[in-house]
C-alpha cells in the first residue's frame, strides 16, 4: 500500500465552523475511514497539527478529535517542510496576512471564504500564490449538498428545460441576547470586525449562481440593521453595526434572473434555513440542504384568482419528492478529498483563491448597489 502522508497546518480550528466540518467532520472522519482512497492499493492520509491562539482550547481539540499535534507559534510551523498545506479558519480580519505567510513559506493554500476584506487583498492572494506555483483552493461547500447536487442533476437531464429565474430564500432568527443568548459570534453584528450578512453570504451565492445557474453580470441589493442593540459572549450590550439581513437581485447570463433574501432576523416557515426555488419553462424545483422538490409542466395546476372562496388547490400536494438515488457525503469532507487528491495528483480543482475573489467582489458590488441605491456591473477579475 502506497500511503502519501500530507501534513496540514489548520489555523482557527477553535472556531464553531473549523471544529466542527473541518476538523472533526472532515479531516477526522477522512483519518478515520483510511485516507483519500485512490486505488486498491494507494491512499492519501492527512496528517494534522492544529493551530491557535488559545492553548487550553487546542489541547480540548486534540482530545476531542484524536489529533496528537498542536501549537501556539504558527512561525515554528510554516518553516518545517513536513506540512505542505496551509489552512485558514479564522475571522476574515486575519486571513490575507496569515495566507501571504504561508505562500511566502511555499504552503499549498486552502482556506474559508471571504478570501480578503477587499476584492484587491483577495485577488491579490491569488497572484501571489500563481506566481509561487503553489496551489490553492477556496472553501465552497454549497455545492456539495445533496440538494444542491439533486438541483444539478435534474439540470443535467433537462428537467427544466430553459430556466427562467431562481429564489433562494435563507435564513433565521439569531437571538438579540437580552433573555435567550444569541446562537452566533458577536463579531457578525459589527462592521468594524469584518462582520455582516452581505459579506457573508453574497460570496456564498457567488459561487452557487456561477456554478449552478450562469455568471453573475449585475447586482441590485438593499441592506439593513434591523436589529440595533445586541448582547455580546461577556453579556455587555453593544451597538449593531453591521447589516443583519440583505435583499439582493441579481441578473445572471442567458438571461436568468436570481433574487436571494438573506437574513438573521427572520422566523423559518419553510422546508429548510436554506430554499432554492428554480423555475423553468418544462419544470420547477424546490431544493434544501439535503431534500428537492418538483413540478413537472404535465403537474402543473391551474389556478384561477378568486379571493372570495377558500384555495380549492392543494398546492403542496402537486409537488413530488427526488428520491434519494445516490449517497451524498459531509460537503465540507467532499470537497477537502477533491483538495487532496489536487495537491497529490494534480486533478482539476477550479474552486480556487480566484473563485473566492469573485465571492469578495459581488459582496462589494452589492455594498455599493446599497450605497448608491442603483444596479451595479460585475466585470471580469
């Protein structure tokens, strides 16, 4: 048995979303299911240290997560060649310096999105990682959902036939903290840290739209803080400054139009924290994080505009349920065997820091659109 033994440096891992998809639901389970398998006999094995701020929180990982290695000085691992991989988890404000570090030490970069806190420090990585030949890839873990993948498929088949728009609603109620402490970081909530669900999330539905729908030409977007006052982890009030919910238009090639309401003051009645409705001339789509619905054309009701008398139409029940026709994996773990097998035998990965620009550069454009209450043009990075 060929074992290719990669080391991987993985800074802010004591995050929620860094210990729980990619150190315990990825590397972990990857670790503990026998590596990346390649052929009968030739495995790719990852091979961990775990990078923090806080000691105590990484010995706890450790335990947690059977990885014997951990470290405070990143510097004393960015020198050591047994570790060919950077990783980087950490809040956005953090990320640009740390990643030029690594690609300066000659590290193949994976990171969390957003890339930078600026369409230039994004893109900027980039280059520097092209110029070094290293590569480099950008979390983009949407696309490996089972319902996204169901989405793609019946597009595939022709399902659809044209498609003429897509909705996507997500969403929930994230507690102020006044009586019922808030479910995420603080950070979020503040402008001054990075925080904000445009940032967040326009560079999600990037890759979705680019991926999935068409590349995104246009944006319209409005913003708002709905939520002005909030209770941080040491349970001081602090000021909201950053956008808690974003509505967004977007106008995508081959003329497919999107519109994607994004929001942490939202109360959830429907299928899942994430719906995306897809609309085409021969069929439609409701698809989740994990379960899609359709109507085909011959399924379709209709329906006559009479508010006088109750909906004869059972909606709902015209709908029928894609069977589960494959097995779909943890979508972080997925995409970090695709990452693996990039680094160990150079298969195609185009999911790289590029891509995650283009995610920073849409959050922007919509910054911008909201600025300036008008459409804005995506042009070509």
């Amino acid at each position: 048995m060929t074992t290719h033994n990669i080391g991987i440096i993985m800074n802010g891992v004591t995050g929620r979303m860094g210990t729980n998809q990619h150190l315990l639901r990825s590397i972990k389970a990857i670790r503990e299911q026998g590596g990346v398998k390649l052929s009968a006999d030739e495995v790719i094995m990852p091979d961990p240290i775990l990078v923090g701020r806080n000691e105590s929180k990484l010995q706890a990982l450790c335990k947690q997560s059977g990885v014997e290695k951990y470290t405070t000085d990143l510097d004393s691992v960015m020198s050591d060649p047994n570790y060919q991989i950077y990783f980087d988890a950490q809040v956005t404000g953090r990320r640009a310096a740390a990643v030029k570090k690594a690609i300066l030490a000659g590290k193949h970069i994976y990171c969390e999105k957003p890339t930078g806190t600026t369409t230039e420090e994004a893109l900027e990585l980039y280059e520097l990682a092209t110029a070094a030949g290293l590569k480099n890839g950008v979390v983009q873990d949407k696309l490996w959902l089972p319902g996204m993948l169901k989405l793609k498929r019946l597009m595939e088949n022709g399902f659809f036939g044209k498609i003429l728009s897509v909705r996507g609603e997500f969403g929930y109620w994230v507690f102020e903290g006044h009586s019922i402490p808030a479910q995420r970081p603080s950070w979020n909530y503040r402008k001054e840290d990075d925080g904000g669900i445009i940032v967040d999330m326009l560079c999600h539905w990037r890759y979705v739209l680019d991926n999935l729908f068409g590349k995104v030409k246009s944006v319209s977007c409005l913003g708002a803080t709905h939520i002005p006052e909030r209770i941080d982890e040491n349970g001081n009030p602090y000021k909201a400054t950053a956008d808690d919910a974003c509505y967004a238009t977007f106008e995508l090639e081959g003329d497919v139009i999107a519109q994607f309401n994004s929001s942490w003051t939202v109360r959830v009645r429907r299928d899942d924290l994430l719906t995306l409705q897809v609309d085409g001339t021969h069929g439609s789509a409701v698809a989740g994080l994990r379960d899609c619905h359709i109507q085909h054309y011959g399924n379709t009701p209709k329906p006559v505009w009479n508010p006088d008398i109750p909906q004869p139409i059972p909606f709902f029940e015209g709908w029928a349920k894609v069977p589960e026709q494959e097995l779909f994996d943890n979508a972080f773990k997925a995409q970090w065997e695709l990452f693996l097998k990039h680094i160990v035998k150079d298969t195609p990965f185009p999911w790289d820091l590029k891509a995650g620009a283009r995610g920073v550069q849409l959050a922007e454009k919509g910054l911008e659109s909201w600025a300036k209450r008008a459409w804005v043009d995506i042009e070509e990075l």
